[in-house]
C-alpha cells in the first residue's frame, strides 16, 4: 500500500496535555522510569498529532499542513514521515 493511504490511529499507551503553547504527550506505562519520557511537540508535530483520527489518511494530513503552514507539498510529506515515524517509535500511533 501506498504510505500516503495509510491511515493511523493514536494508542492507549499515550496522553497528550496542553501546557501553554505546547502539546505535551506523556508515556502512560507500568514502568515508573517510562515517566522521564515526556515529548514535547512543535507546532507543526502537534497539528499532526490533532489530525491523528484513525479515519483520514497520511495523504489528507500532508494537504492540510500544506494548507495550514508556509510550506510546499515536499516538505510537509518529509516533516510528516519523520514524525509518524517518530510517534511509531514510542508506541504513540499504529496503523489502522
């Protein structure tokens, strides 16, 4: 399958919190030492963190951060891929 027509869903194993200007997505695990892994999202990781649904694709994500940001089609689908993989890393999303 295309990675553009994937479509991703957030898990159980994360919380996010707005702290002031910043998304906030904090480990939610048994382990107590999993709490120093607290990641703190940019504006733009953040608006992809939103559009995280489990129901619009990686395609529809990349066109609304183009429409959103200053930023061309390129770019968005090169931030987008970095953060999805980045949020699969520490279990945040899976595919679905």
């Amino acid at each position: 399958m295309d990675f553009l027509e994937r479509v991703y869903k957030k898990t159980d194993s994360i919380v996010s919190r707005k702290i002031a200007d910043e998304l906030i997505l904090v480990p939610i695990r048994q382990n107590v030492g999993d709490l120093e892994s607290i990641y703190t999202l940019n504006e733009t990781a953040a608006r992809i963190w939103e559009l995280i649904d489990g129901k619009i694709s990686v395609r529809e994500i990349r066109e609304r951060i183009v429409e959103e940001f200053e930023v061309t089609s390129e770019e968005a689908e090169k931030d987008l891929v970095e953060h999805l993989q980045q949020l699969q890393g520490i279990k945040a999303i899976i595919e679905g």
